[in-house]
C-alpha cells in the first residue's frame, strides 16, 4: 500500500512539472515570470505539497530559480549558459541522428509525416505558440525514433532550456526554426545517409544559435519613464 501511495505522488509531482515545462516551452511562460503557488495549485487541482516537490524538480534542472523570500520564478539563462545549452544539444542531438536507421523511420513514418504536416501548417500561420510548439517538437520526436530514452530525456531538458534561451535572446520576431531543415534530416535519415543527416541537423542548430543575440544581456535595465507613460 505504502509503495503504492509513493508511486501515485511521483505520478502527479511528474504531472505537474511536465505541466509547467511544457508551458515554458511554448513561451506560455516567460523567463523570469513568477509562478505563484496558489495559482498553480488552483489551475491544476494539486496538492500544494506536490507543486512544491514539482518546482523543486524543476529548480534541480535549472528550469526554475527558487530563492528565499521571493519564491519561485521562470529562468533567465545568461549568455554564457545558453552558449553552452547549445554546445550539449549539438553532443545530444548528433549523439540521436546516429542512432535512427531508415528502419526507424519507416516504423514510425506515419507519426513522421503527421507532425511534418503539422509544421508546415503551423508555419504557415501566424500563430506563434503553435509554431514553437511544433518546431521543438520534431527535436523531441527524433529522440523518441531514437529508441534511446535517455538521450531522448537530455533533449527534453535542454529544448525547455532553449525555449528560454530564444525567449531572451531572439533576434526579431522570425521562428526559431525551419520546416524545410527538418525535413533535409528526414530525408537523409530515410536513405541512410547518417553522415548527411548530422551535417544538417548541426548546421541547423548553428542556425538557430545564429539568431541569438548573445552578447546582450539577459535583463536590459528599464526606462521607467518609457514604460510608464500614457498609463
């Protein structure tokens, strides 16, 4: 019974973390964006011990900061971090390129195909949460064709971690990736072309951290004066 009752609390802390990342990852959340816990607890229906035990997992990953007297709030990765968050995703990511044969792919071509359908939809709007959401998910999705779970839950990590990084640091207003370079992985992938497929993915994620503009920093000082008139 015992074992139980620990299992269904690691279930629903589990919940609520995922829960919480997910939003940051669709920048639902933005960095540096306090999450109350009462607020939480209400909009999720949980239990106020389990939120805690989610933020603090969450702080564990550095998705979260928690400090005394001030609670918990959504990351600001600094330049430096995000430079580095980037170095582990091109390791991550050649390290799952690798391990997709065209068996993979043709195993799982219909999710495949779906989701590529769903980005060249979503690209093709103007809904910006949409696009996000299915541009870092073809990320997740080749960790999952992988086969390789612990690789596939590094990338998660790091791709709620990135989704701050483009938050902060995005050059403009253009997403942060592109259809068409997902689908020159896709393509390689099928045909077995494993040494093209890693060139496209990490010029890709060359690409992406491109658009960052690295060298400013994470929390600009405000113009008060600015920011406050006509109100």
């Amino acid at each position: 019974m015992k074992g139980k009752t620990v299992s269904s609390k690691q279930q629903e802390v589990q919940r609520i973390a995922e829960m919480i990342a997910k939003a940051i990852a669709q920048h639902r959340l933005r960095p540096g964006a306090r999450l109350v816990e009462a607020q939480i607890v209400d909009t999720l229906q949980a239990n106020r011990n389990h939120v805690q035990a989610a933020l603090q997992r969450l702080a564990m990953q550095r998705i979260v900061d928690i400090e005394p007297n001030r609670g918990a709030t959504v990351a600001q990765p600094s330049a430096r971090e995000a430079r580095e968050i980037f170095a582990a995703r091109r390791a991550v990511e050649r390290a799952i390129v690798e391990a997709i044969s065209p068996a993979h792919i043709d195993q799982h071509r219909a999710r495949i195909e779906q989701h590529m359908r769903n980005e060249r939809e979503a690209t093709a709007s103007t809904d910006r949460q949409a696009i996000v959401r299915e541009l870092s998910e073809f990320h997740l999705m080749l960790g999952e064709v992988s086969g390789n779970q612990v690789l596939a839950d590094i990338l998660g990590n790091l791709m709620v971690r990135s989704s701050l990084i483009v938050a902060l640091y995005q050059r403009g207003d253009s997403p942060p990736c592109a259809s068409d370079e997902h689908q020159a992985v896709i393509e390689a992938l099928r045909l077995g072309d494993t040494e093209t497929a890693v060139r496209e993915m990490i010029e890709h994620l060359d690409e992406l951290e491109g658009q960052l503009a690295l060298e400013e920093s994470a929390a600009p000082e405000v113009n008060l004066r600015q920011a406050l008139a006509g109100l």
